[in-house]
C-alpha cells in the first residue's frame, strides 16, 4: 500500500512534479506546432492543424481524468465499491445541457445549477450507504444508475434528452466555444484537473484522508476507533460527485453532442479501466491512466480499424497480468528495487553510492 | 527421530512480519502444547505448517520430506488433520456431511464413525442436523471429530477449550487425551490448566519466536517461567 | 469464558417473524402482482404471462447459475459470463445451421487440445529448468508469442467453408432463411492451402510452445502436481477425434446434413455445453488463477475478456442480428395443428391451445421444462455429490476445505468450467426463441446480476429463485404496460416505452438490496 505520510518539506519539491507536468501540458501545443510548421501566433489563434487536433484530444483526456480523478477518491481512497459512478458524470453533462437548452438559463446559473444537482445525486447515493455494503452497494449504485441511463434514454424525455440520439445544440458562449477559442478550453479543462488533483490530493494528506484510506482497509477498526465513517464515506461521495460533475459539465460545453452512452455502465468501466491501468488509490495513476486509456482506444481504432476493440481488450488483460498494479502503482513498488540495482551497477564501476536521505 | 520439525521459520501475512524464528520438534505419540500470549503467533504457528500461511523461509519438514513450496492440502494429505479455532465447520452441511467431507479415501468415514461417536456420544444424536443447529460445545466436538476421520499421523488442534463449558472442557480433554493414545498432536491451549494437563513437552511463542521449551512438568513448578511468558498463571 | 444462551421458544418465533419481515413484505407484494393479473386479465392472457415469465426466467438461470456458483464458491464476479452465453449461440447455431464449418473447425481445434492436455507433463520439467523470475518471463512470452503466430499461420491454412459476410446471399442471416425454408444445400467442401503435413505440424509446434510457455511462468518455483496416468486419457481422446475427424471428416459432414434439425439441434446443445466447459476451464487456469490475490484486477480481466468475445463474435459472424430456425421438433404445422391440451405437447406442433390461448412449443414449453430439468440436475449435483458437498462448504470456508486436504483449486476450475458450459447452453436454447445478436449478452448479464443479488449473492436455489421472480415481473410488466397502467393522479393510463420496461426489474433489485442486503435467500454475515 502506498503511505501519504505528510512531509514538512519546501513548497517547491511539494510541488515541483504539478509545476513541471503543468509548464510542459501549457507548452505541448506550441511545440506541436512548430513541430508541424505553425507559428506559435497561429496556434494561439486556433487555426486548423495538428496542434489544434491534438489539444482537441487532450481536452477530452483532462475531463476523463477529472472524471476518473473522481472514481479513485470512492474506490482506490474510501474503498466503496460503486457500479454507477457513470451517474455522476452523465448528471453534470444532461443537467447543465438541459439547463441551458431547454430552461435556457445563463451559462454562470447552470454552473451553480449543476453543482447542486450534484450534490443531491451523492446524497442519492449515500442514502443507500448505511443500508449495504460491499457488492451489494455496487449492485445498488449500478441499479440507481441504470435507471437514469434507462429514463435519459427513454422516448417520454425526448423533448429534454434527446432519447437514444442524445442531447444536441445545448447553447455555449462564445468565449468559451471550442471551435473558437481551443486553445482556452484547453487551459481551462487543464487548470479544472489541476485544481482538482491539488485537492484531491490535500484531502488525502489531510487526516480526513487517513480516515478515508482507514476505512478502506478495515471499516471495523476505523469504526471502533471512534470515526463515525458514514460522514467520511458520504464527503468522499459529495466531493467525488462534485468533480464528476464539472467533467459532465465541461463535457457538455465541449463537445456537440451528449449521447446517452455517458450514463451507460460502460461509462463506469471506463472510470474503472483508468484508474487500474494507471494504479487504484495513487491519483496521478488516474491522470495516466485517463492518458492512456484515451489514446490507446483513440490510435488503435486509427491504425487497426475494425480489429481495434480485440486489441484493446487484449492490452487490458495484457496490463492486467504484466503491470499487477497499475502503471503509477507498478512504478512506485518498483523504484526502490530500482534504486538498489542502480547502487549496485555503481559499486561496479567502482563509484560510491550516492547517500539516501 | 521427530515427526515433525521447524527451524527458523519466518512467516509474514500481507507487510506484517508475525513469526521471526520458530524452532520446535514434535515426537511420535507426543502431545505438545504451544503456549504464549495472545497475537504470540501460535495460531499463525499452525497454519504455516499447513501452508496456509506459507513461510518466507525457515524449514518445516513432517516425517523427513520438506513442507515448503507445497500446497496445503498437499500437506494436509500426507498425514496432518487441522481443527481450527473458532470451531471452524460448515453451517450449510449436515454433521454427517461434516465428517465425510474429511475423508480422504472412500471408506474412511464408515471406518471410523463408530471410533468418533463413542468418543463424542453428543454428535450420534445430531448426525441429520444442520451445521447451523448445533451448540458451541457440539461445534468444537465435531470440528475434532472431523480431523479424526481420515488416516492422520498428526492433530493440530487450535484451543479446543476456547468458549467451552467447564463440564465440556472436561470431556473434551478426555476425548483429546483418548485419541492421543495413537496420533501425536500439537494443541494450542490459553487454558494453562488444560495444556498441563494433556501435554508432556510445551514450547512457548512470544513476539513471533520460540523463547523456551521442554518438558511440562518442569514447567508447572516454573512458576518465574510461567510469570514471564504467560502472565498470571 | 461465555456459554451460548439459548432464547426460549416465543422470542425465537418472534425473532425469526422480526427477521424475515422484510422478506415476506416483498414476496407479498410481487405474489399480489402477478394475482391481481387474475382479475385484471383474461385467463389465457394471464397463463400465457405467467409462462413467458418462467421461460424468461428460465434463460436467466441458466446464465444466474453459474455466476452465482462462481461468485459463492471462488468470489469471483465473472462479467464476461453474458458474452460466454452469447458466444454459446453463436457456437450453436453453426454446429446447427452450418454442420460443415463445425466440421473444419472441430479438426484444428480437437489437435490444439490434444497438444494443450499434455500440459501436466510439461510442468515438472518446466520446474528444474530454475530460471530467474525475469528469465522465466522473457522465456515465457517469448514461446508464447512465437506459438500463438505459428498456431495462427498453421490455422489459416487448415480447410475451413464458411459463410461470407460481404455477400448477402452468402450471410449467415441467408443460411437461416434456407435452413427454415427447406432449401439449404450442402456448400462445397474447402480445401488446404498447401501441405497438409506443414499445417498440421506447425499448429502442433505453435500450441506445444504455447503450453511450455505457460508451464515455464506457472510451475518456476512451484513443486507440480504429481503427473499421473489419468492424465493421458483426455489426450487419447482427443488424438482420437483428430483421426476420426481426418479419416472421415467429409462423409459425417453429408450425414450431419441430412439428419433431422432436431437431432442437430441437440448435437448443438452438447457441443456448445461441452465446448463451454472447455473454455471455462482454460479461462480459471490461465487467466483468473493468476489473479486470485487481487478480486478487483479480476474484474477488469473479465470486462477485457468480454470485450474480446463481443469482437470476435462481430467479426466472424457479422454485427447483424439473425435468427436461429426451430428445430423440426417444435415447429410442426398443417394438419392437426395447433395440437389440443395436454396431448398436443407431444403432437409436435409449433403451438398448442392451452386453457384459452396458444402456446408456442419452443418458446414457452421447452425452454420451461429445460430450465427445471437443469435446476433438479444441479440441486441434485449439490445436495448428493462429494463435489457438492464441497461446493457447499467451500463457499462458507475455502481455507478450512482445502486444510482438510482437498485440492479446492480443481473445484475452483470445475465449477468455472461448469457455469460457463451452462451460460453456453444457455445461449443455444435462447437462440430459437430470441434470435441471435451481439449484444444479446449484456441484455441477459444485467437480469442474471439482478437474479442473483434479489435471491442472495452466494446462494444457488437464491439465484433460481431470483431469476423466476425477474422474468415473471418483467413480463407482467410488459403486458401491463401495453394495455396502460392507471395512475391515481392522471386520467390517462400510463403506458411505458418498451425501453423502461427494465427499470422494474432494476427496482426490484433496489428494493430487495435495502430491506434485504443479503438477499431472499441470502444468510446474514
């Protein structure tokens, strides 16, 4: 298990992965774009090419990752086994279009509009919580959300939810259009994952965190340690939700349309198959995890056309018996074998091993 | 030559290190009692003998053939019955079914059913029941009665008096002392009355590791022995 | 030192009414459901509800079953046993529809098996090579791959007629309609490409490297079972069918075409259940063994799994959905059909008047009777066998079965292979009655799970139990939406889209889950 021993160390070595990841996602479409004979003017002002393309898809990336950001606090941090988590997400993206379609209200109304439903639907959730535990609460959650997908996808909410089609022309702002302006709703779905991800990962430092990671472990002992988990169980749900939501949310104002696929359960097993691709309960992992997932199913389907779908499942089981816990998770649990072989190649070539603090 | 030896046996379940060096021998037609406190590592004692918790390292070898790398009913069925603490027997099988279940050749329990209901007259009367259906006492009776069935060589036994009526301890102790006459056991036993009285060898576990052994009636006058290792006698 | 208590009678009484109230609320509530139909509905509209539930039930079980057999005894959740179903029909259907594809198939396939059962005498000499746990890996995936490319390369050049997607004649849509019609002709026999000698050779090499791979990962440190002669039979019968099917490989295919559907139809029965235990067994040994340290990797290795079914599945036999001819037995008509009451079951009609209404043979008749003849066979295999016995403690204490000397690992693998040969069963008697499709799988996991969770996780006759319960409120649900439910708050009747009619089921689950977490038939932890 991974430890997040809080560590009084300075704010650039806390920091100092977040910061280069982010300079280096601010940088990556320019480099593209002189990679592919644009000026970094023409980049910035969205002209057609590469570099446009490719911010395109790290756009969907970063709101997959919120997205399974989301699914690691309630599965690899608290442990709760949820099979609807898709809800989460399909409820931030059909309330913000059906706010701004068919109540046409404000964009920075259905913001608020959207959180709220977000909220309620984890208190949907946690309704259920103190009932059933385990696989039970997984097959609650998975029926909770199956009913939603059933209803989005039902012929008496067309005229809201567009039906099996999905829901199309929800009305977005100009200045936050991404055929316009791509190169702002790349930063701005940038800094939603990096806020999320620095919360996130405050909230596992934290000591709400230890109970949360307690209460994966074993819920008996964190109970009988005097933590009421229900509360911890039901804030990881609410903020998971919260995050899931803005995903929908920012799904919804980015792509043209939202077909009912997102409520779908496999929407969840998505969630599920980047958070275990990158390592469950790590956070980063997710991040890589949504990289991974969305660009293997993307150049896959690009290179091998039809027979993409065996390769993917194929790399699955493949990740699966090669990478035991993910590929942040695998990664961590190697680099001290790593730095022992290191040492020893060192002592062979009669260097001193560098001390370790 | 004994029966069964360990030596430096250490034994981790997930990160936790539980034995860190377990020697002890047991003799043919021995009974041996594992003493030591609570969380010593007696229980994880026994099922790293049977490979449920296997050993990191450290060898165990059962009659001179090494234990280790082999899988616990691979061990189980070269001659070692188990029962269990907590009275470890199937709810959703009747006590007939519980003890057949154990045979390890077709015959064994029709070989030695009479053998077990004259030692537990209790579980005759129960033989249709539900595992569900029985008393705490006619649990442990038939979690013993269960090692009987096939040919054992050797009994681990895991606190047959836990739980137990003093009446019961009793006749569980008589039953345990019975069936020792041909099968050698190695009992783990809080009770120190009960142990003294069954064993003739004892080895004491504290934090993991064998600290003292050798013959129970030099021990029951070892009253600093027993202050140390055991708490109040 | 505590003593149990024993409760006097009255308190237990109570206590057993205080624990079951839940339960007797639900079942209440869906026996009042499907009664007040007896009033509500005509008696033939009724009888005919109550018996597309059962089939519906039926179908489910035969999928709920396994899962919940595999789920019990190992804690696996198996969610690609929905494709295994759908790959069962599949299998089915061309056993059934076209014998000669089964045919060449079966020859390439039965060597492959012969190669793979020499498994066991592998492992031991896999053992004392002693390779590093790096070295052994490397090895192994290196035989691997290069088998599993060889294997292939032999496989294309193995004689295989089959149907061709991109020809509409050619579909396997169009080999139904000529089935069902009468007007299907035998097709050309295919020939190899090139020698016959290479082909053969070379798949053998590929799977032998194959299973040494494997072996060489598996069995790096592990002292191997001992190797014994029991072993060699399911070689000899393999190497058996290989020389059978070589020697007379054309004539049993003419002879396969020229027997009755009926007699087909239940060759496609034994081959799908057989083949499905097959399959069942190699999925536990090679891919979830590995991984019963880590349930939820297990998980995803079966979601992966299912994607794979479910494209291959597309791609062989085409995204379209088809139907499934009924064989000869139950699709009589003309003279003295539909047959009358009791004796028309055996008139070999396609339906029957049946107390006011028509009832098809197939859909309602036999799928029922097969259903309840699978569910006495394997209550029985439960209740009365040594296997069952330990199926039933196994599920309550792996550890202690196995510490009592049994090799639970082997159950673990016959209970796989056994759920999955019935969710493949289960496919072909579907086939008739629902027609073919891609994603005729999900459809059937998604009641499977809810049958199982209403009737108890871990609980076999719970899972029965559960799955009669869900195909009987689906199907009155069905028939209630299509005249209109009445609402007390609207004038007009409610009349649901055939698409919600699944959140009923889903309810129940729901509703089941929170009064009753562990099920109707389920035990508190």
């Amino acid at each position: 298990m991974t430890s997040f021993a809080p560590t009084r160390a300075s704010l650039w070595s806390r920091y100092r992965l977040v910061a280069v990841a982010l300079i280096a996602a601010v940088a990556f479409p320019f480099i593209v774009g002189l990679l592919s004979g644009q000026s970094p003017a023409a980049v910035l002002a969205g002209e057609a090419g590469n570099a446009k393309f490719l911010q395109g898809l790290a756009i969907e990336v970063f709101i997959l990752a919120l997205y399974a950001l989301s699914y690691d606090l309630v599965l690899g941090v608290t442990g709760l086994l949820s099979f609807g988590h898709a809800m989460f997400f399909a409820v931030g993206a059909y309330a913000s279009g059906i706010m701004l379609k068919s109540f046409g209200w404000p964009f920075w109304v259905t913001f608020i509009g959207v959180l709220v439903a977000a909220v309620v639907n984890a208190l949907l959730f946690g309704l259920v919580l103190p009932r059933v535990k385990g696989i039970a609460f997984a097959l609650v959650t998975l029926g909770l959300s199956s009913v939603f997908f059933i209803v989005v996808q039902s012929s008496e909410l067309a005229k809201y939810t567009g039906a099996d089609v999905g829901l199309q022309g929800a009305p977005v702002p100009e200045w936050i259009d991404t055929n316009v302006h791509r190169f702002r709703v790349y930063l701005i779905t940038l800094a939603a994952l990096t806020i999320a991800y620095l919360i996130y990962r405050a909230i596992v430092r934290a000591p709400t965190g230890a109970v949360l990671l307690a209460n994966r472990e074993n819920e008996e002992r964190a109970l009988s340690l005097g933590y009421n988990t229900f509360w911890f169980k039901l804030f990881a749900l609410v903020v998971s939700s919260l995050t899931a939501g803005v995903a929908g949310f920012l799904w919804t104002v980015q792509q043209p349309i939202v077909t009912p696929q997102v409520a779908g359960l496999g929407w969840t097993v998505a969630a599920l198959l980047m958070i275990l691709i990158g390592g469950v309960g790590t956070l980063t992992g997710a991040i890589v995890g949504a990289a991974v997932f969305r660009l293997l199913e993307y150049y896959l389907e690009r290179w091998f056309g039809g027979t993409a779908p065996v390769l993917v499942g194929a790399s699955y089981i493949a990740i699966v018996l090669f990478l035991p816990y993910g590929i942040v998770g695998t990664w961590r649990a190697r680099t001290v074998n790593r730095r022992q072989g290191l040492d020893r190649l060192r002592r062979l070539f009669g260097i001193r091993a560098r001390r370790s603090q | 030559m004994a029966l069964l030896s360990l030596s430096e046996v250490n034994t981790f379940i997930d990160q936790y290190h539980i034995l860190e060096g377990v020697d002890l021998a047991v003799g043919e037609g021995e009974i041996v009692a594992l003493l030591g406190r609570n969380g010593a590592g007696k229980t994880t004692t026994l099922k790293t003998i049977l490979g449920l918790t296997p050993a990191a390292s450290g060898t165990i070898e059962f009659r001179g053939q090494s234990l280790t790398n082999r899988r616990p009913y691979e061990i189980a069925a070269g001659g070692i019955g188990y029962v269990p603490e907590h009275r470890a027997i199937f709810r959703d099988l009747t006590v007939e079914e519980n003890l057949r279940i154990a045979e390890r050749e077709k015959g064994d329990y029709a070989k030695r059913k009479d053998m077990i209901l004259s030692l537990f007259p209790d579980l005759a009367r129960l033989i249709e029941l539900p595992g569900t259906k029985l008393s705490g006492g006619q649990q442990q009776m038939l979690a013993v009665g269960r090692a009987l069935v096939p040919d054992n060589d050797l009994l681990l036994i895991d606190e047959p008096s836990e739980g137990l009526a003093p009446i019961l301890i009793q006749q569980m102790m008589e039953a345990i002392k019975e069936l020792s006459s041909d099968t050698t056991v190695l009992l783990v036993e809080q009770n120190f009355i009960v142990a003294s009285r069954l064993a003739s060898t004892y080895v004491i576990i504290e934090e993991g590791k064998s600290v003292h052994a050798g013959a129970m009636a030099d021990l029951v006058d070892d009253d600093e022995t027993i202050m140390r290792f055991l708490g109040a006698a | 030192m505590t003593t149990t208590t024993r409760p006097t009678v009255s308190r237990r009484i109570s206590n057993a009414l205080k624990q079951n109230r839940g339960r007797a609320a639900i079942i209440a509530a869906l026996a009042f459901i499907f009664l007040s139909g007896l009033f509500t509905m005509d008696t033939g509209d009724w009888v005919i509800t109550v018996l597309r539930g059962l089939a519906v039930g039926a179908i489910t079980f035969l999928v709920a079953s396994g899962l919940s057999l595999i789920f019990g005894l190992m804690d696996v959740l198996n969610l690609a046993h929905g494709e295994l179903f759908m790959l069962g029909a599949y299998v089915g259907w061309t056993v059934y529809v076209r014998p000669d594809t089964f045919m060449d198939m079966a020859l390439p396939v039965a060597l492959a098996l012969a190669v793979a059962f020499c498994a066991p005498f592998l492992a031991p000499i896999a053992g004392r090579l002693s390779l590093s746990v790096g070295a052994s890996r490397v090895v192994g995936v290196v035989l691997g791959v290069i088998g599993f490319l060889g294997a292939v390369w032999a496989f294309r050049r193995f004689p295989l007629s089959i149907w061709d997607l991109e020809q509409f004649d050619k579909t396997p849509t169009s080999d139904s309609i000529a089935l069902q019609q009468g007007v299907q002709t035998v097709p050309e026999p295919a020939a190899w490409t090139g020698s016959a000698v290479v082909a053969i050779v070379v798949l053998i090499l590929g799977v032998l490297a194959i299973v040494a791979g494997f072996a060489v990962v598996r069995y790096r440190t592990r002292v191997p079972e001992p190797t014994n002669a029991r072993n060699l039979i399911p070689i000899a019968a393999a190497v058996g069918a290989v020389v059978v099917l070589l020697a007379f490989g054309d004539p049993m295919t003419d002879w396969l075409y020229s027997i009755s559907t009926t007699y087909r139809f239940f060759l496609a029965l034994v081959v799908a259940l057989a083949g499905g235990f097959a399959l069942g067994a190699l999925i536990e040994i090679a891919l979830i063994r590995p991984l019963y340290d880590r349930p939820i990797y297990q998980l995803m290795m079966t979601l992966g799994l299912g994607f794979i079914v479910i494209e291959l599945v597309r791609e062989v036999w085409g995204r379209p959905e088809f139907s499934m001819p009924k064989p000869a037995l139950f699709a009589g008509t003309g003279d003295g059909c539909p047959g009358e009451g009791l004796g028309g079951l055996f008139s070999g009609c396609s339906t029957v008047k049946f107390l006011d209404t028509r009832v098809r043979m197939y859909n309602e008749v036999f799928i029922i009777t097969v259903g309840v003849i699978v569910l006495v066979i394997i209550t029985l295999l439960i209740k009365r066998t040594r296997i069952g016995m330990i199926i039933r403690a196994g599920v309550q204490d792996r550890e202690m079965v196995e510490a009592l000397g049994v090799n639970v690992r082997r159950v673990f693998t016959m209970v796989f292979a056994l759920g999955v040969g019935l969710a493949a069963f289960g496919g072909v008697i579907a086939g008739p009655a629902l027609g073919l499709s891609p994603e005729m799988g999900s459809r059937v996991l998604l009641l499977a799970l809810i049958a199982m969770a209403v009737g108890g996780l871990t609980s076999f006759p719970g899972a029965a139990a559960g799955a009669v319960l869900v195909g009987l409120l689906q199907q009155f649900v069905i028939k209630a939406g299509s005249t209109g439910i009445p609402l007390p708050w609207s004038d007009q009747p409610f009349q649901p889209s055939p698409s919600l009619v699944p959140v009923s089921v889903i309810l129940l689950m729901i509703v089941v889950l929170l009064v009753v977490p562990e099920g109707l038939y389920g035990r508190e932890e």
